[in-house]
C-alpha cells in the first residue's frame, strides 16, 4: 500500500472513533490534513472574532515547513495513536 493509500485509509478511519479527540489533537489533525491534501497556508489569517478559524489557520501554519510526505506520515501516526487510546478506552 503507498502512502496516499494509507493517508486517505486513516483519514477514513478518524471518523470512525467512538470518543471524540481533544480540540488539541483535532488542530492537530486538522493542520496535517491541509498541509498534506492542499500544501504550504494558501489564505490569510482569519479576523479576531472567528476563534475558531484563527486556530484552525494557526495549526496549518505550524505545520506548514513539512512536506507532503511528512504531513502524510506524521498524520497516520497522530491516528494510530488515537485509535489505540481510543480502543484502551473502550476495554477500560
């Protein structure tokens, strides 16, 4: 299987969890998502009152020196991790 293949099974099985991640580690998604499928922030920073927006930019931005590849790779790894907290969760 190569790396798109991976990328896009993981980001299927993200949506599949049954405890939702921290606001934290969705940034986090979020910003290795649109650094992988889009590339280096394409937009300016949203404005002062949209909170979430800004966040959302933010994390993109903090990820925005890493290439495709490595978003890609760093992505399925953040989703490994939650879906085996996820799993020790549910046999707690």
């Amino acid at each position: 299987m190569g790396l798109q293949e991976e990328f896009d099974e993981h980001a299927e099985k993200v949506k599949q969890l049954t405890k939702k991640p921290t606001d934290e580690d969705l940034l986090i998604l979020y910003g290795l998502f649109k650094q992988a499928t889009v590339g280096p922030v394409n937009t300016s920073r949203p404005g002062i009152f949209d909170l979430k927006g800004k966040a959302k930019w933010d994390a993109w931005k903090a990820v925005e020196a890493k290439s495709k590849e490595e978003a890609m790779t760093d992505y399925i790894t953040k989703v490994k991790q939650l879906i085996e907290a996820d799993a020790a969760a549910a046999t707690a």
